[in-house]
C-alpha cells in the first residue's frame, strides 16, 4: 500500500560518535522528517541550512529540506534510532 506524498520511509541507524559529513541532494521537491524512536545517553545533532537542531528524547523531531547542506552527528553514548520520512511537497 502506499501513501501519497511518500517517496520513502525508512529507519536509520547511527552508531555513538558516528557523523555523517556536509551534504545535499539535488531534488528540491521534498523535506526529510526524523522522529527519534529512544531515549539518548547524550544528544544527536543535525544541522540543516542555518538551523541546529539537537534531539535527545523519544518523540524529538526534526524536518527540513535536503537540497540544503546538511549533516548528522551522534554524540551520545547509545546508537540512535530514527524512523525517516521522504516526502514531496
């Protein structure tokens, strides 16, 4: 079955001190949301055009447009499970 306006979904795992390096995609149609699936030991950072967000609880969330550069880091001492979403706008 599938959802309109969903282009993928996925979960994404990232090891402690793992860190995704300054990135961008070139589709300018969508917006990525990541919604934090546990409790950290520590925070998980993401930065997206001028925005820093830092997520640490379950249910913390972040969206933002992915042909802007953008990375990942996770800070904590516990892997960090999101659950992602692609979609078009």
């Amino acid at each position: 079955m599938k959802v309109p306006g969903i282009h993928f979904a996925q979960f994404s795992i990232m090891a402690p001190d793992a860190h995704i390096l300054a990135h961008k995609h070139k589709v300018s149609d969508s917006r990525i949301f990541h919604i934090n699936l546990f409790d950290l030991d520590g925070e998980a950072e993401f930065k997206a055009g001028n925005d820093t967000i830092h997520l640490k609880k379950r249910g913390d969330y972040f969206m933002f447009n992915p042909s802007d550069m953008h990375e990942s880091a996770n800070l904590s001492k516990s892997y960090r499970v999101h659950l992602m979403f692609d979609f078009r706008v």
